[in-house]
C-alpha cells in the first residue's frame, strides 16, 4: 500500500505497529492440554488460527467437542 500511496503523490512513513511471532508450543504440548480435556480456544488472529491447525496437523486431537472463538468475522 505505501507504494500505491507515493504513486499518487502522498508522503508516507511505514511504522511496523503489529509483529506477528510464532508461538513456541509444540504440537505434543497442544496434544497433552487435549489429553486433560479441553471445551473450547480463543484465537486472536488468523495467524494464530493458522499456526494452531499447522501444529496439529499429525497429531491425535479430538475437534469434535470443541468450540472455536475469534475476535472479529
């Protein structure tokens, strides 16, 4: 977008206000919190939602029960 922006004349500042960083949990550490039970996870961002599925993806965990919430649509 900054450069669509200078393109039609616009002096622009890009400021970094939002970082996405990959969580440290492991797919075993998902699985083991599953293990105990779980009735539902709260994602805050489509990138959490798509790291979530990626470490499970292999893994043994029963979705069936579980509800799903996000900020958002």
């Amino acid at each position: 977008m900054p450069a669509g922006l200078q393109k039609l004349g616009a002096i622009v500042t890009a400021v970094e206000a939002y970082q996405t960083v990959p969580s440290s949990v492991t797919g075993a550490e998902i699985q083991k919190v599953f293990a105990k039970g779980i009735d539902g996870i709260y994602f805050y961002s489509p990138s959490a939602v798509q790291s979530f599925f990626k470490k499970i993806k292999g893994i043994s965990v029963d979705l069936k029960r579980v509800k799903f919430f996000t900020i958002g649509k």
